[in-house]
C-alpha cells in the first residue's frame, strides 16, 4: 500500500488555492487524513462531502477547491478510485459554479488528476470531457491548447499514441507531436508507413488553420525519424509533396497547389483521405470553393466532419494556434 506523503507534498496542495485559506482547511484535513490512514475510506469521503456542500454554500470556493483537490490526490495515493474521481469531479463542479479564470496551474491541476485516474474508467472520460469543456468556458470550442497538450503528455507516457495524438492536435506543441509521433511509428508502425504517420498530422493540422504546428510537427518529425534520411529533398515522394504544400501554403497560390495535388496523385491515393484533407486545405489557403454536393459519404465523409467540426464558419486563412475550428471525434 503507498503512503500518502508521496502525494500530499506541500507544494503541490498549495498550487490550486490561495495561502491565506491554508489554516482552517489544513486542521480540517489533518483529521480526514487520520481518518484515510486508519482505512475508513467510506467515512472520510462522505466528510469530504459533507465540507464541499458546506463551504460551496458558504461562497468559500477556494477552501473547497483545495480540499477536494488534495483529497482527490489522497485517495488516488490509497488506490481508492472511486472516491478520488468523485472528488476530482467536485474540483471541476466548484471550477464551474465560481466561474474560475482559465490558468495554467489550475490546468495542471486538472492533468496531474487525469494521470491519476484508472486508465480505462468511465470517471475518467466523463472527467476529462467536462475538463475540456470548462477550459473554454463552455463555448462550442473543443478544450484550451494547454489543457490538450498536458493531456497528450500524460497519454503519450501510457503509450496511448492515437488518444495522445488527437489531443496534441488541439494543442500548439507541434514539436511535442513530432516526437510522440516518431515513438508511435517506430513502436506501432510498419518501416514503409513512416512518411504517413507525419503526413496525416500535417494535413489535419493544416485543416484546423494550424499552420505554424504543421511546419513543426513535419520538420521535426523528418529531423528526428531514425528511418528518414535528410531532406529535403526527401526519398519518400509523399514527404516531398508535403514539403511542397507548406511552401504553396505560404504562397497562397491556387495554381501552384492545383499542379501540386495533381503531380502527386500516386502517393495521395495512399490514404484516401487526403484527397479529402486537400479539399479542406484547398478552401482554407487558396480560395476554392466549397463542393456543392460533397462526393465522399459514409465513413469517410463522417471521419472528415469529426475533424473538421460538420457546422464550423470559415473566417479566413489566418494562422491559428489557438483558435482552431471545433473538432468532434465521437
């Protein structure tokens, strides 16, 4: 059985509630912590309980952030799971209720309980999608860049390459994905795939108007790839044509793109989403218009929408690090 100290440290209990608050809720969690190390889980949780209703009552949101922030990490250190999730979902109800500004300490917050949590519980999705959904202050925006890339962080350490990557799409670490990303293929993937691994992230990134984070995933990836020799020019013809999109990318001509995606139909044809991807990108940065009646449906037109966001107002090319059009996967 671990002990609680590992945990509790006082830096960490101090990082999500204001100093002066410390006394009362210091007293109140020695006795609770008593109550934990004896083995009375069940009664020290519903104390916890009890306190949180009774202080969010009272307007004292800081003192029961804190208390079931730091209750929540002594559970998770006690292996009781369940009480620990239900604990960390009052740190998000109390988020919620006070109306709490976005900020990167109460965001790592959120992540260190997130890596606590049992990684196939359905505490531990509910969790993060409500997480997501506070970072954004419940707007139709899909979760807040940084709370994604701690997220895609933690994923990546338990080998959950394909949850890490989707959440490092919603992030601005490109060089973060990159690297992830190398692991995934040279773990997961087949030696011939190595190019599609980074293609597909810079053409979903470049959907979402990600520009900056696709050149980055794509130079850094290409850098670091044991199985990649120094480009470009680049053996792969994929990584050359992808080499060559973000240059037409910047230049925003139309004609430069059409010639493009038409010279390197063999090894778009790969993959037939990027043909999709492509029509995305080419309403984004050159201006062509949308379909009438979009020729791809079933799973494919489905996959594309869960990226894109099906109902998402185009406003513009710009670069957008962290405005990044909504994005559903179901």
């Amino acid at each position: 059985m671990n002990s609680a100290p590992t945990i509790m440290s006082e830096p960490e209990s101090l990082r999500c509630s204001s100093a002066r608050n410390r006394g009362g809720v210091q007293r109140v969690e020695g006795k609770l912590r008593a109550s934990v190390e004896k083995g009375d889980y069940y009664e020290a949780h519903q104390m916890y309980r009890t306190l949180f209703f009774r202080y969010m009552s009272q307007g004292k949101h800081a003192e029961a952030r804190e208390l079931m922030y730091n209750g929540a990490l002594l559970f998770f250190s006690y292996n009781q799971q369940n009480s620990a999730a239900d604990l960390s979902m009052l740190v998000l109800e109390v988020l919620e209720k006070s109306e709490a500004k976005v900020e990167d300490e109460i965001l790592e917050c959120l992540a260190k309980m997130f890596s606590l949590m049992d990684q196939n519980s359905p505490e531990r999705v509910a969790f993060v999608s409500r997480a997501l959904k506070w970072s954004t202050g419940g707007s139709g925006k899909l979760g807040h860049p940084k709370l994604h890339q701690l997220l895609a962080v933690t994923l990546w350490k338990e080998q959950n390459y394909s949850e890490s990557r989707y959440h490092f799409l919603h992030s601005s670490d490109g060089e973060g994905c990159a690297q992830m990303l190398v692991e995934y293929s040279a773990s997961r993937g087949f030696r011939s795939e190595v190019d599609m691994f980074v293609a597909q992230a810079v053409l979903q990134f470049l959907c979402l108007k990600n520009k900056n984070s696709a050149s980055v995933v794509f130079t850094t990836y290409t850098e670091k790839h044991p199985s990649i020799e120094k480009g470009p020019p680049f053996v792969q013809p994929l990584l050359n044509f992808i080499w060559f999109l973000l240059l037409a990318v910047d230049g925003g001509k139309l004609t430069v793109f059409t010639v493009l995606c038409e010279q390197y139909q063999p090894s778009l044809k790969r993959d037939p989403m990027y043909n999709e991807y492509l029509d995305r990108i080419g309403q984004l940065f050159f201006g062509v218009p949308p379909k009438q009646s979009p020729s791809y449906g079933g799973l494919l037109g489905n996959l594309l929408n869960s990226l894109m966001g099906s109902g998402e107002e185009d406003d513009g090319v710009e670069e957008a690090q962290e405005d990044s059009s909504p994005i559903e996967l179901d």
